[in-house]
C-alpha cells in the first residue's frame, strides 16, 4: 500500500558564508528574490505539489524566518486602516501557505544530521526534503513528478541534472542504469563531491528528494564523510546499492531552470529572470532590461 506524502523538511541553518557580508545578520534563506524571500518560493513549491506540513530545520540567528511565516498583527492592521488590501493579501499568503513548524539543528554536522533532526516530526511516513539553496522555477513541476514515482515505485527518489564533468565536485554524482526517455532512472550508486576523474558521470544531485522514512535509521549509523559531515548522499547511496533498508532509489532527470541562490552570481541571474517573469513588473522591466543589454554592456 503506498502512503501519500503529506510532509516537507526544509533546512535552513547554514550560515551562508559564501554570501558574507551580507548574511552577518540576515538569514540567506530571507534574502529577497524580486519580492519574496528566497525561503517563501520553496515553501510555495512544496504547497504547490501538496505538501501543506512544512517543518523548518533551522538554527541560531534564524529568527527572521520564524517572523516572516508568523501573523504581523500591527502590519495587518495599519495595512487595513489605509485600505491596502493587496499588500495586505501578499502578507497574509506567507501566513497561510502551509502549517510551518521549527526544529533547531543545535551542531552543524552536516545535511544528513539536520534530515536526522526531522526524524520525530515525520514519524513513520514518506516524506520530502527541499533545500533551500535550489531555486526551481515555480512553473516546473518536478516535486510533483518526484511524487508520482514515489507513489510508483516507492523507496527514495532524487533530481538529477546533467552538469559540466568538471562541476561535479560541487555536488553529489549518480550513477545510474539506463531508462526510456520518459521513465525515471535507477540509481545504483552516489558520490558526494567527487573529484571529475572520479565521478561515476555527470548526473548531478539537485536539492530535491523524496524519501523513505527508514532513511533515518540510514542516516543514524552513517558516520561523518566528506568534510567531516554527516552526508545525506552517503545514507541515500547505502539504499541505492541494497547496503541499507529503504527500498529502490529512483532519480527523475531535471531539465528546467534552477539556481543556486547560495551562489552570488546565479542568485542575481534568478532575481532578474523572476523580475522579467513578474506580473506586475515583468514587462517594463524586461523593456529596461534590454535596452541597458543594448547600451551598457
Ligand atoms: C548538498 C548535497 C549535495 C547536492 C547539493 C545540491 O550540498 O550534499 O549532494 O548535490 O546540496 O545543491 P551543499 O550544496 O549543501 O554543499
């Protein structure tokens, strides 16, 4: 019988030091993508594919976080005595996208130590993990893709992009077994930040997962790996090669745009591909844009 995913763990108690100094005192995960949070787009994907429960992995200086996702009583009542009810509506969405809970993640032994702190919240059921980092366009529906193959197949399902060979060592590598173009593909064996010439491919590990609740007991006996951290990659690939219970591990290849808003170049690359895309803004800025393209560049 499958179990329908309900839940997402969201981590968020990196420190951001590749964002310095910005991220002294402000969360990376509140830096602002046009007019969100870069947090808000990634708990609006996983409402979006149904996943209503949302457990915050956080940590010290985090607060920010909490206060966006809370009720600003004083805001909401200044924004109502002057009328404004559409900015009283953008505040209100971030209240009412998905009951949020927090966890604190106390050491920072990596992301399997802080997958392990949701081990309570989630129980004994399937659930979703979404980094915060990875920025998927809100049109592409991969976690709800990802979904289905779990419903599927079962067991444990990643997103996979082709990369460069030598960006590999940036991320977790798959090797995989060959599948039809719309099938989802095996995983047989993972690597976390190989160096190229010892990459199994050039599948790279997105932050995007859906996973089978006995990755906790995975992940309580996999000791410290790369960086001395307790490594999602390595407990996913103890599933993947039959060496731990958790069932089949499935990988659904991405091929849409993400961003790494970690990363200070792809960040400023998503706010202006957002801001073109916008609503309200979109077309005067994608005219500005161009012309600036044109004349300054
Ligand atoms: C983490 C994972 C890595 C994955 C990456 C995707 O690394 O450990 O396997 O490829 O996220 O963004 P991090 O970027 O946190 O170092």
């Amino acid at each position: 019988m499958t179990v329908t995913v309900r839940k997402a763990v969201i981590p968020a108690a990196g420190l951001g030091t590749r964002f310095l100094p910005v991220t002294k005192a402000t969360p990376k995960e509140m830096l602002p993508v046009v007019d969100k949070p870069a947090i808000q787009y990634v708990v609006e994907e996983a409402a979006t594919a149904g996943l209503f429960d949302a457990l915050l992995v956080t940590g010290r200086n985090k607060r920010a976080l909490e206060d966006h996702f809370d009720r600003n009583h004083e805001l909401a009542t200044a924004l109502a005595d002057k009328g404004d009810m559409a900015r009283l509506a953008a505040i209100e969405t971030s209240e009412e996208l998905a009951k949020i809970h927090y966890v604190r993640q106390g050491d920072p032994r990596g992301l399997g130590h802080a997958v392990l702190c949701a081990a309570a919240h989630i129980g004994a059921e399937p659930f979703a993990v979404l980094l915060g980092d990875d920025l998927i366009d809100p049109r592409d529906p991969l976690l709800t893709e990802m979904l289905e193959v779990q419903q599927e197949y079962g067991g444990c399902v990643i997103a996979l992009t082709e990369v460069d060979p030598v960006a590999v060592s940036r991320y977790g590598c798959a090797a995989v077994s060959p599948a039809k173009p719309s099938e989802p593909v095996r995983v047989t064996d993972l690597v976390e930040k190989p160096a190229p010439d010892q990459a199994p491919s050039n599948l790279a590990v997105i932050g995007r997962y859906v996973l089978a609740p006995e990755i906790f007991d995975v992940l309580r006996a996999t000791p410290p790996g790369r960086g001395g951290e307790i490594q999602l990659t390595d407990a996913i690939r103890n599933v993947a090669t039959g060496a731990a219970a958790g069932g089949s591990v499935h990988g659904v290849i991405f091929r849409g745009s993400r961003y790494d808003t970690g990363d200070r170049s792809e960040y400023l690359q998503a706010v202006v591909r957002l801001a073109c895309k916008h609503e309200d803004l979109g077309s005067q800025f994608s005219d500005w844009l161009k012309k600036f393209a044109a004349t300054e560049i």
